[in-house]
C-alpha cells in the first residue's frame, strides 16, 4: 500500500503515478494582489506627471527670470538705474549779498548776525532793524526775503546757515536777500552743521530705481 493512501481505505483510493495536485492560491489572495498593483502603478503614474511638471515649470522660471535679468540690464545701459539728480552749480556764499534785520525786542542781534555770516564768507549788506511790516511779527526763527526771480538754489544757501527759516518774495528788482530774524531764533546753525548742510546740496542722494 502507497503512503500516500489513506489509513482505512484498503488501497481503494490509492494514489499512483508521480503526478501530484497541484495548489492553487486562494483568488482573495490574487484580488489583493492586483488592487496593490494598481494603486502602485497609479502612484508612479502621478509622481512621473508631477516630474514633468515641475521639469517644465522650473523652464518657465528660468526663461521668465532671463528675461526680466536682460530687461534689467538693458534698461541700466540706456538709463542709470541710479541716476543724481540734476542740480545746477550752487551760489558760493561770496556771489549771496544778505541784508539782516531785526524783527524781535532784542537789541544788537541783526549786527552779531551779520559779523558771523561775514566770516562764512557771505556779502553782508544792510544791517539794522526790520522794516515795520515784520517788526516783532515773525514769530519763526526768520525768514528769507527775495525777489520773485531769485534762484531757489541761492535760497537753499542761505538756507543752510538758518534752521526753520520760511521764504517770501516781494518786488524788489535786486539779486540781494534779506534776512529777517524772529522772535524765536536763538542762533545760527553752528558752522560745522552749516558745512554739512552745504555740502548735502551740492551731492544729493541718487534718485531709487526700480527692483530687478
């Protein structure tokens, strides 16, 4: 009797020849199988889309960021990106005649006034008390009197030797500027801040340009 052959059958159902049945996997199993297959296939599918993606954004990027790099340097060979901006040549104190008056209840401040823009180098002319349409009516530091023609550059000197000073015109025919003193001016800048003040003028800050 075969080993193969069951206890109790009597060789009836003896098993013979070399063949065997073979087993096959349960189809759950093969069900399972093909769903991980798809969602692994799926998987790589959308990583390779997003591949390409990025392979064809980043181009666009690159191009984009060219471009815009080359109009930035074009534009910087037509055109200073920072340019100064244009000034003419400013007044020395020695070509600015001042006329100083005194508008406030202090006596003596229109002549120390005009003894110190002296020795800056400015033309001093008339010194005395104000006329009476300003007398103790300029509550500022001052103000800058000239003729409707003056150069705002001339202005903008004298300017400097004077904290919060206002500007005014009147008819007046000459190239002269008067200096009118307030009520609240205590003293002339200090000549180092005067200097720095002049030599600001004469190099402004370059205009911004536009970000690349």
């Amino acid at each position: 009797m075969s080993m193969l052959t069951p206890p109790g059958m009597g060789g009836k159902y003896r098993v013979t020849g070399t063949a065997y049945p073979r087993m096959r996997r349960p189809r759950r199993r093969r069900i399972v199988l093909a769903v991980l297959g798809s969602v692994l296939a799926l998987g790589l599918l959308g990583y390779g889309t997003l591949q390409l993606i990025d392979v064809f954004r980043g181009d666009t990027d690159k191009h984009t960021a060219a471009g815009h790099k080359a109009n930035c340097v074009q534009g910087a060979k037509g055109k200073p990106a920072a340019s100064a901006v244009p000034v003419k040549a400013l007044p020395r104190p020695g070509q600015i005649t001042v006329n100083v008056y005194n508008a406030t209840p202090r006596s003596g401040l229109a002549k120390s006034v005009g003894d110190e823009l002296r020795k800056r180098g400015f033309r001093v002319g008339k010194v005395g008390n104000a006329p009476a349409g300003f007398d103790k009516k300029v509550p500022g530091t001052g103000i800058l009197l000239g003729s409707p023609r003056t150069d705002q550059a001339l202005f903008a000197v004298l300017g400097t030797q004077l904290a919060g000073a206002g500007r005014q015109t009147d008819a007046r025919e000459g190239a002269d500027v008067d200096l009118i003193l307030g009520t609240a001016f205590k003293q002339l800048n200090t000549k180092e801040d005067a200097d720095r003040a002049m030599a600001a003028l004469a190099k402004p800050a370059p205009a911004p340009s536009s970000k690349c």
